[in-house]
C-alpha cells in the first residue's frame, strides 16, 4: 500500500502554503503573511486551518506564532 501523505486530512488549498512554510523552522511574521497571499489565502484562515487540522493529526499546533515570529513546529511529524 502507497504510504499515507504527510498532510492527509487537510484541507486541498492549505497544503502548498504549508509546503513552503515546513521549509523553515522560523519566520517572520510578515514572511508568512506575503506567502500566504501569493497562495491566495489570508494568513490568518491558514494558520487557525493548519493548526486545527495539525492538532487532530499529531496533536499539536504546526504553527506557533509569537508576535513578529512564527515557529515552524516540525518535530511533531
């Protein structure tokens, strides 16, 4: 059987964003934002759809943002 996708379950216009942003483990802020809008998608919606979807998945948030910073959380995969 062909191994499930890491991002299985979430949803289809999520996934390139995500892509990009697991390349790194830190952003800014205003990084995430701009690529978020080259994607078509408004950084807030993504980052509360990845995170929810990342929680029932490994039981996480992908995503931690910390005022201008935002942590890529790829140890939980």
């Amino acid at each position: 059987p062909e191994p499930e996708s890491l991002t299985a379950g979430l949803p289809e216009k999520y996934r390139a964003f995500l892509d990009v942003a697991m390349t790194q483990s830190q952003w800014s802020l205003q990084e995430l934002e701009a690529t978020a809008g080259t994607h078509h998608l408004k950084w807030d919606d993504a980052f509360d759809a990845i995170n929810h979807w990342s929680r029932g998945r490994f039981g996480d948030p992908m995503l931690v943002q910390d005022g201008d910073e935002v942590w890529v959380q790829l140890p939980i995969i």
